[in-house]
C-alpha cells in the first residue's frame, strides 16, 4: 500500500518531511533515475516493512524528487486520485495533469 500511513493514498503531515504527496505508477526509466540519486527504492527493506517497488506499482513520491524528475524527462505518471492536494502547492497543476 502506498502513502505515508501506507492507506493507499497520499496523506502528509508534520511527521513527513520528504512531504510524499505525488502518487505515480513506477517506471523502470524513474527507478533507475531515483536510485543513482541516492534513493533505492526496488531493493526490499524487510526491517521497514518495505517490500522494494517495481515498474507498475504505484507510491507516493516526494514532490521535489517528481519535480526534478519531471525536469530531467523520467517522471512517472501521475495517479491524480491517490496524489494529496499539498502536491499543487510545489507542481505546477498543468505539470500533474499534463
């Protein structure tokens, strides 16, 4: 289940200061991209409870990482039902939408 609390959506709070509020379906081209950054995101993590993403799964992303992502032509499509209102705040909605 994505989603900070893991409710299958994009919920943010003051605990959440990735602020993880893009939900968007995996891609191999944004796995690749986000793990030579730094953030391995398909190897499991058993002790967290994180069982490692794949192309098709969705997540909810940090809004920065899809921005910049977005910039470099690797971000993944948007599930704009799952994504937190908060993500309008730091993407341009014609970005989301587009």
């Amino acid at each position: 289940m994505t989603g900070w609390t893991r409710q299958g959506l994009c919920v943010t709070g003051p605990q959440d200061s990735g602020v993880h509020v893009v939900c968007a379906e995996m891609t191999d081209a944004f796995l690749e991209y986000t793990a030579a950054r730094g953030n391995d995101l398909s190897t499991p993590a058993p002790r967290h409870g994180f069982p490692g993403l794949a192309a098709g799964d969705r997540w909810c992303l940090c809004a920065a990482r899809w921005a910049e992502a977005d910039r470099d032509g690797v971000a993944p499509k948007p599930v704009l039902e799952a994504t937190h209102e908060a993500a309008f705040r730091f993407i341009d909605a014609q970005r989301l939408t587009r």
